[in-house]
C-alpha cells in the first residue's frame, strides 16, 4: 500500500500504513477536540470503497440474467449520458430505480448483504478503516453520507461501525414493494450538503471542527463547509480545488480491481519458487542433509517473494527472532501473506502448522507437504491432539514452530480469541512462546486475495516468554495476558523500541495485596483478642485455692509425705506458669501491663494457621507471628510451650 498525502503545492508524499500518525491523518484525529460536536463524514464510493458499488450490482444482475438489453442499454445511456453532463444526477438515479419496479425491499436488501460479504468487503480500504476507528475513538459523531442507495450503504456502515447514515432511499409502497421512484429530496452535490447541514444543525454539530472526506467533484460545496476538509483519491475539479487551496490530499492504492501490474507482480513473485527449489534439492543431495536443503528454501523463497511483490518489512525487535531456539512463534492472522511473512522472519529450522483445508491448496498443500509442514483437522477433536502430538516431537527434536493462535484469518485490526494448541505444544517440548505482532498486513491484500499489493508492513517481535512455570490451571490466564500484549500493542505501536512486558501483573498484584491483607489482619486480631485471654490467670488461682482445699481434707500422717510429692511433681512439670503467676499478682505495674499482650498475642497466632481452608493464606501468618516474636522478645518461648500442649492435629 501507498498512501499519500498532497499538499496544496502539489507536492506528494508516500507513506505507508504505519506512517498514518504523521499530521492530516490519524495523528491529527486523535490530537482533535473530543466529543460528539465534531462531525466525521465520509463518502463511499472511492472513498471507503474502491471503486463502484453500483457498478458490481450491476454486474451481479447481469450474471443472474435479471436484467434485459433494453434496460441495460437505457443504463448505459443515462450513465454516458449524466458523465457528459447532459442529465441531472436525479434523473440518472430514477432511470436505474424504474427498473427495478414492483421487486420486494427485503429481496433487494439480502442481495446487497450477498454482495457486500462476497466482493465489496474486500475493497474497502484498510486506511479509510483506521480513520473510521480514529474518529471513533475520540467520541466525534461519524457519518456515512453519500448518493448511493441504502442496499449498497447499510452494509458498509454496519461494517464499520458507523451508525449515522445521509443516503438515498428507494420508494415503497404500503406492502414493501418498490414503485420504482427515489424518495425526494435526493442527495446529490448541494442536496447533500444541504442534508449535512441539517444533520449538522439538529445534533450540534460544529462544522468548523468537523472532517469531511470526498472524492467526487459533486462533493465541492461540502469541502468548504467544514474545517478539515480532506479530498481522498480525487480526481478533475475536487484535485485541482485542493490543490489550490491547499487542502491535503490522501490517496490509496491498497485497493481496487486486480490489475494487470498487479497480476504481473504477483506472478513473478511466486515464480521464484522454482528456481529456489531446484538450489534447495541440490544443497540436499550435496550434504546428503534435508533439512539444509529445506532450510535454503524457507530462507531464500519467502524474502524473494515479499521482494519481488514490492512489500518491505519494517521490524523492531529484530533480535529476539534469534534468542532462543527452538521457541513456538505466533503471530495475528488476517490474510494468505502472513504466513509468508512470518516465515521470512524465522528463516530456517521451523515448521508450518495449519488447518487441514490448506492441504488441497495447490500452492499451499504443495509447499507445506515438501516443508514437514503439519495440517489439523479442525473438525476431529481425536485426530486433532494426535497431530498436535506430532508437532510436539518436531519441536522437541530442535524445530521451532510457526503458528496462528487465533486459528483462522480475521479481516480486522482486532485479534481474535487464542486457541491452547500452540501454547500446550510449547509447555509439552519445554520451549518458550515468541509473539510476533503483525499490524497492517491487511495493507498489502485483502483476507481471500490472490494477490499482492506493494506497501510496508510493520512488525513488533517480543522477547519469548518462558512456559516453565505454566500448568493446566494457569493456562487460560496465561493465555489472556499474551493475547493482551498484542491487543496493547497495537493501540500504541512502539516506534524505536518494544515496551517492557509486564505479563502476569495481575496475577503479581493480587497476590502482593492479599499477602497486605492478610499481614494488617494478623497485626489487627492479637490487639482484638487480648483482653478475652486473661483467663489463663484466673484459672491458675483456682487451680491453687483447690489444691488448698485438697491440703486439708488430707490430714492423715503417714500419706502427708507422699501427698506433697506430687504436687512438687506438677510445679516441676508447669514450670511456665509458676513464672508467670508473680507477674500477674501485680497488674498495676507497667511490667505486668506488657507481659500480659505478649502472651495473648504468642497463643492465638497458630490458630488462624490450622484452621485456614486457602493454602495460599497460611504462608503469611507466621510471617506476622515472627515479627511480633521479634518484638516482644521471650514471649517466643511460651509460644514454644503452649503448641506444645496443643492437641494432635493441630499446627
């Protein structure tokens, strides 16, 4: 892709999608003032679409015989005859509508949706797309204006997410039925400003701040109503305006029909494979070794082939393609040159994996098949971890991997959701994850394209992630914060250098904030407790007025000698509490004040600790009860005796 922006001198500048944050693209949308009084709006044919949309229903109708030669020459004639100038726009539009007189809405609104999926989504342009998304993001009101038909416009709109929509409708009856008219007024050069201006006016929209994308001469008026006005892919009066007025032009080339330059290209660019191959086969038969035979083809042909298509690769973090090998390289899906590209990034001693249906590719299924290349059967869970098994041996004999987690192509700038085989391969061979983050590969073709376009393509290669510390419980977490990092990255794409990865940062925080948690609420329950633990002193009183009572009772003279023994043997044995009574005896002193805290803070600390049900929430109490050990001094050694009198079981 070649997007340029021309300045009012006429001067043109290529720059290439990730060079749409330079002044007059996405980075002046997201420096604009935010909120809904500023205006997006946006025409569709040339401007978000390549090409005519009226013209590919034409051609559709054409194919399915539902148009005769009369009607279609009374087409052509308006058609000629409304580029000569000759017939208002208006009555062009009528011509084209009588046709189509007496068929249902609803009919003629599923064939629009057909369409759309089947040859128009693929024209849109991946640049118009972005500014979409920008525009967007900064809460403007966004708006798809534009003189074509609802059936053409609708789907495109819900495509992109815009929810406004200034476009002319076909005129029905009570029962759905088209009459054959367009509803009036019809939106055409200064009707369709005048319907912007109305739209403008009844949602409070600032046209000063607004932006206003064209390509069509008809749209003129309309460039001088707002304050950006931005001609895309101009031609005649709208180009020659701009440029003397200084409006910046942005044009794209990523789109379009397939041309003959284009075809050309691609062809060339594939046909390197042969040449490459044959050096392939004789390095093999050479070294009597295949896989240095393999290793010069997925070296060489890849590189050729971007080369040849006119595709450059602008890669940061070059250095962690080599880091560490094996490893299992992922990389976001979106079309059939990815996989090209990821392998001119990884070189030698990998293989491919894919779904099965690429097997029957005739370029595809050839190469992966020479390759060692691995296709899943997505459809036979069995079959399915079977090959996986497969992989995993390749990646333990020292080949790395190359694989798209999401599984299939995504025509999108989102990532989709991560499959667990890459990610399991990687844990079973012990080897770490590298993702390869690829932004704009939808610049150079379109998700179901045969061929290429010529652009750049940015690249961001991540440090790899070890695996060694992952398990089954952990996975789809993992797995999460991976697929984050790509989604972070390509909000804000790194320029010079890769951010740092910060993966398992929640999982860190969690655990740092319950480990506080806990500590403050082991520091908190001692003070709670304390004064519920004086007990133990007045069961030691008691304990002494019985055995006074028992003294007496016991007057006989040849048993008071062997009386006495035993409770001599019962001091002995309690030792810690005959210590601590003469403390307690004095509770006015300071010293008993401070003796009485650390014992009730020495007793309870083990209790939370065995009756805990979360494994996770023991570690940290002992921490605590250290700590406060620590502070208190000998109150660790009545902690010593009192677990020692705990019943069996406990902690």
């Amino acid at each position: 892709m070649s997007a340029a922006e021309e300045p009012g001198d006429g001067r043109e500048q290529d720059k290439a999608a990730g060079d749409l944050r330079l002044p007059g693209s996405v980075a002046e949308i997201m420096a604009s003032p935010a909120g809904p009084k500023v205006g997006a709006f946006f025409d569709l044919d040339g401007t978000l679409v390549a090409g005519f949309t009226a013209v590919i229903l034409t051609q559709e109708r054409l194919r399915r015989r539902d148009i005769g030669v009369g009607e279609l020459l009374s087409m052509v004639q308006a058609g000629l005859n409304h580029t000569l100038g000759r017939i208002e726009f208006e009555q062009l539009i009528n011509t084209a509508s009588s046709a189509l007189r007496g068929r249902q809405l609803v009919d003629l609104e599923e064939i629009g949706e057909r369409l759309f999926a089947q040859r128009i989504e693929s024209r849109i342009y991946p640049e118009m797309r972005e500014l979409v998304r920008a525009h967007v993001a900064r809460g403007h009101t966004v708006v798809l204006s534009s003189s074509a038909l609802t059936i053409q416009v609708n789907p495109v709109a819900r495509f992109l997410g815009i929810v406004n929509m200034l476009t002319n409708k076909f005129e029905t009856n009570e029962d759905g039925l088209l009459t054959g008219g367009v509803v009036k007024p019809i939106l055409w050069g200064p009707g369709k400003a005048a319907a912007v201006q109305r739209f403008a006016a009844e949602h409070d929209i600032d046209l000063k701040d607004s932006y206003f994308y064209a390509d069509g001469d008809e749209d003129v008026a309309l460039m001088y109503l707002v304050g950006n006005p931005r001609p895309t892919n101009p031609e005649g009066k709208m180009a020659a305006v701009a440029k003397r007025r200084g409006w910046p032009i942005l044009k794209f080339n990523s789109r379009g029909g397939v041309g003959l330059r284009r075809q050309i290209r691609t062809l060339a660019g594939f046909s390197t494979m042969f040449p490459v191959a044959a050096g392939a086969v004789g390095i093999g038969l050479l070294t009597g070794n295949r896989r240095r035979g393999v290793n010069f083809f997925t070296s060489n042909f890849s590189q050729l082939l971007l080369a040849t298509s006119g595709v450059h690769l602008n890669v940061v973090g070059k250095e962690n393609l080599t880091a560490q090998r094996p490893a299992v390289f992922i990389f976001n899906h979106r079309n059939q040159v990815d996989p090209v590209i990821a392998g001119a990034l990884v070189r030698d001693n990998w293989v491919g994996v894919g779904k099965k249906e690429l097997q029957n590719d005739p370029i595809m299924g050839t190469l992966g098949k020479v390759l060692d290349g691995v296709f899943i059967d997505r459809d036979d869970p069995a079959s399915a971890v079977e090959t996986l098994h497969t992989v995993e041996e390749r990646a333990k004999n020292g080949l790395s991997i190359v694989i798209a987690p999401e599984g299939t192509r995504l025509d999108t700038t989102e990532v989709g959701p991560f499959k667990k085989g890459p990610f399991r391969i990687a844990m079973a061979a012990g080897i770490p994850i590298v993702p390869i983050v690829i932004r704009n590969a939808e610049i150079v073709a379109s998700r179901n394209s045969t061929t290429i376009n010529p652009g750049t393509v940015d690249i961001a290669v991540f440090p790899p992630i070890p695996v060694d510390d992952w398990t089954l419980d952990t996975l789809p977490d993992r797995i999460a914060e991976v697929r984050q990092l790509y989604l972070d990255t390509l909000k804000d794409w790194p320029v010079d250098e890769l951010p740092e990865v910060n993966l398992y940062a929640e999982e860190k925080a969690a655990k740092k904030a319950k480990a506080q948690l806990a500590k403050a609420s082991a520091k908190e329950t001692p003070a709670k407790k304390a004064p519920a633990k004086k007990a133990p002193a007045k069961k030691a009183a008691a304990k002494k007025e019985t055995s006074a009572k028992k003294a007496p009772a016991k007057k006989a003279p040849a048993k008071k000698a062997a009386a006495k023994k035993a409770p001599a043997k019962k001091a002995t044995a309690k030792k810690a509490p005959a210590k601590k009574a003469p403390a307690k005896k004095v509770p006015e002193s300071a010293a008993a004040k401070a003796a009485t805290p650390a014992t009730d803070t020495e007793l309870p600390a083990p209790k939370p600790v065995g009756e805990a049900s979360n494994p996770t929430e023991i570690a940290p109490e002992p921490i605590a009860h250290d700590g406060d050990a620590q502070q208190l001094g000998a109150g660790r050694s009545d902690a010593a005796e009192s677990s020692s009198s705990r019943p069996k079981g406990r902690p």
